[in-house]
C-alpha cells in the first residue's frame, strides 16, 4: 500500500518540486497540498496523510504551530519540518510542537523520500547537519548539568547488544536506516529488527527518545 503524503508550503516553486518528487514515485500518493497552514488545520484532518511535509516558516501560521494545534487530535498523521532554516530554536520548537522528523530542502530527492519512507515506518530521520545540532545540543546540557555522557552505566543501555549500541550510536548522527545497513553491512531490514528490539528495551518509540537515553537524558 502506497504511503500517503501531504505537503505544506507557501512558495510555488519549492511545493510543486515536492509534489513532482512524490508523484513520480509509485511508493508514495500525493492526497494533498496546500500554501498556507490554515488551509492545512482544515483539510489534514480530513485526509488523514500517514506524513506531512511541512515548512516551518509560512505565511500567515507558522508550521511549527500548525503542527502543535494538529498533533493532539490527530496523533497517527507524522510531520516531517522541510525548512531551509537550521536554527537550534526551531529545530527544538518544532520536535516539542509534535514534529517527528526534520530535514532541509537541499536534501536530494532519494534522500527525502529514504526519509519519509523512515518516517512512517517508525523513525525519525534528519538531516545530518540537524542531527549533528541536536546532538551537540544534548552534549552541551550534558556538560552543564554534568549528566553522564554516551556509554555510560545507564542500566537500560546496559541491556543493549554491542550491535545494537553500534546503531544507536550511528542513529545519534542521523544517519537513515539504508546507510546504518551499508556502513555495517548488513540489510536494511536486520537494522530496522535491531532498533525495534532496542526500541524495547530502552522503553522508547522513536529515534530522538533513544538519542536521549544514548546522551543520558
């Protein structure tokens, strides 16, 4: 069954481009765009997309609140931020307002749809340049809170395999499930058994809960 996706973004050019790469792609089906986040408030819940891709900053609404008044009554629907922005603030903002995934719109079109493919199975990509901020973030408040870092006696990380610490590891750098299984060759899908088992484990349901943990959180 083909993954269904919604696209929210006020500049022509940049949304029309997003559409043509999901249309082009027999995985996915387009059921909507819209140019403003009011329209999208209306009609997303009507659609009910398995992701949205949404811009941070539009027009009137931002996205970012966009997804905080949607995300409560419409918890199956997953909000991808396409943004050409990287400010910590925001990447926060949005992850806090129920955003699950983050990635520029520089990022090639195998990369977004390997992306939106991770998000509805379960993850949370984004982009290496967001993951690496993120990351940097949660060392930071490590560091002054003198919270333990990566590797520490954490018992819940304790009940990771040495695989599975391999993958969290490279999760932490924001790297998708197909270039997890080519760094270590393995498959795809024996990644995607490994963060599942770990995800178990750690008592967790996504990617930047398991960073989290990883970092001592």
């Amino acid at each position: 069954m083909a993954i269904t996706v919604c696209i929210v973004d006020d500049t022509n050019d940049i949304r029309q481009a997003l559409e043509e790469i999901i249309r082009l792609s027999d995985e996915f089906r387009l059921l909507g765009s819209f140019s403003s986040g009011e329209d999208a408030l209306v009609k997303l819940p009507v659609l009910q997309p398995n992701v949205v891709l949404m811009d941070i900053n539009l027009g009137g609404m931002s996205g970012i609140e966009c997804v905080r008044r949607l995300k409560p009554d419409n918890k199956e629907i997953l909000f991808m931020m396409c943004t050409v922005y990287e400010e910590d603030e925001k990447i926060f903002e949005a992850l806090s307002a129920g955003a699950s995934g983050y990635i520029l719109k520089k990022t090639s079109p195998v990369k977004l749809l390997d992306a939106i493919r991770e998000l509805n199975e379960g993850g949370a990509p984004m982009s290496s340049q967001i993951a690496r901020k993120v990351v940097a973030a949660f060392q930071q408040k490590n560091a002054v809170n003198e919270l333990p870092v990566a590797g520490n006696s954490n018992g819940k990380l304790n009940t990771l395999s040495n695989r599975e610490m391999e993958i969290l590891e490279l999760l932490s750098k924001g790297m998708l499930y197909k270039e997890i299984a080519a760094q270590l060759f393995i498959s795809q899908e024996t990644v995607r058994k490994h963060v599942y088992h770990m995800y178990e484990k750690l008592h967790v349901n996504n990617r930047i809960e398991a960073v989290n943990k990883f970092f001592g959180r």
